[in-house]
C-alpha cells in the first residue's frame, strides 16, 4: 500500500513537472504574439512605420487606406486591389500572430500580387509592421481585434 502510495505520488509529481513545462513554453511563445487587441509601444510603431514607408506604401498606400477599387467595366480580370489596412477593412479580424504570418509568407490570394517578405523581413520587423497597422485602428476597433471581431460587426 505505502508502495504504491508511493509510486502514484512520484508519478503525479511528473505529470505536474510536465505540465509546468508546458505551461512555461506556451507562456513564452504566447509573448511574443501576446499584443493582440492591445494598443502596441510608440518604438514598435514608429520602426514599422519606416518599414511600412520602405515596403508596403506602394501598394497599401499613406495611412493603410488601401488602393481604390477599379470599377467592374474597365478592370483587369486578374487585378487584385491592395486592400485597406486601417479599420475600413478587414486587416483586424486577425490576431497578430495571424497578421505577422500573413506578413512574411502571404495568402494564397495575396501571392498572386504581394511579394513574400520572409527572406526579407525578420520576424521583429513584422511584428513592428503589425504594431504600425495597429496604431491605423481606434481603440473600440484594436479592443475587437481577432477573436473578438465579432463583437464590432
Ligand atoms: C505589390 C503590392 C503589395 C505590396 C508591396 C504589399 N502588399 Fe499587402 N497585399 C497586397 C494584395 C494584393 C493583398 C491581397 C488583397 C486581397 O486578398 O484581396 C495584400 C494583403 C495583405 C494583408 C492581408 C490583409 C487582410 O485583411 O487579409 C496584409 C496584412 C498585408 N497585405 C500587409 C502588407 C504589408 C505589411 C506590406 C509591406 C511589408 C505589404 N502588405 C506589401 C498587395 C501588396
């Protein structure tokens, strides 16, 4: 009996251990992606302001509005619009996690148009883009931002 109050005890004793651990990792990675739906650090912001500016502008243009819609009768087939940023569209129904992989490797829709930043920017300097996107929303928008966006619609 004492054995195996014993054993049950040491056991239990590693599962804790393992779920300490686990518990532990996912903290860590939860970190770095953990600003979804919090408003980002003026540093962030202003470095992704400047990768914004080297980068993304072209398309995305000045202050995340996007490029116009091209009417119906004269638009290429295959022409896909950089879509706004800012809260006008969609770019807040995603967490940051979401948006920093959207950054680096794109959509499948993006790909058509939109380079793949991947072996261009870093995951920091993706992160600091995300913080500059944020900083287009208002704040009833970034507290909605991800899984939250529901509560916005
Ligand atoms: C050559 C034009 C071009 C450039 C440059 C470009 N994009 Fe895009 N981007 C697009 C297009 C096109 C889409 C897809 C639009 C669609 O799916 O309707 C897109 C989609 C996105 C999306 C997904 C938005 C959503 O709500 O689903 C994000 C985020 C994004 N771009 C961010 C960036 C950032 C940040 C940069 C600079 C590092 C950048 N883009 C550079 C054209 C561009």
């Amino acid at each position: 009996m004492i054995r195996f109050i014993h054993s049950t005890y040491w056991r239990k004793r590693r599962e804790l251990k393992v779920t300490l651990l686990g518990a532990l990792l996912a903290g860590t990675i939860a970190t770095v992606f953990a600003e979804t739906g919090v408003t980002p650090k003026p540093t962030a912001v202003a470095r992704g302001a400047q990768l914004y500016s080297d980068y993304c502008v072209s398309c995305h243009r000045k202050d995340g509005v996007g490029e116009p819609r091209v009417p119906w009768s004269i638009r290429r087939p295959d022409l896909i619009e950089a879509m706004p940023l800012n809260e006008t569209s969609h770019a807040w129904h995603h967490s940051d996690e979401q948006l920093v992989t959207m950054i680096l490797d794109g959509t499948e829709r993006s790909r058509r148009r939109m380079p793949v930043f991947r072996n261009v920017l870093s995951i920091s300097d993706a992160t600091d883009l995300v913080a500059y996107i944020k900083s287009l929303w208002s704040d009833r928008i970034l507290a909605c931002q991800g899984p939250n966006h529901m509560r916005c619609m």
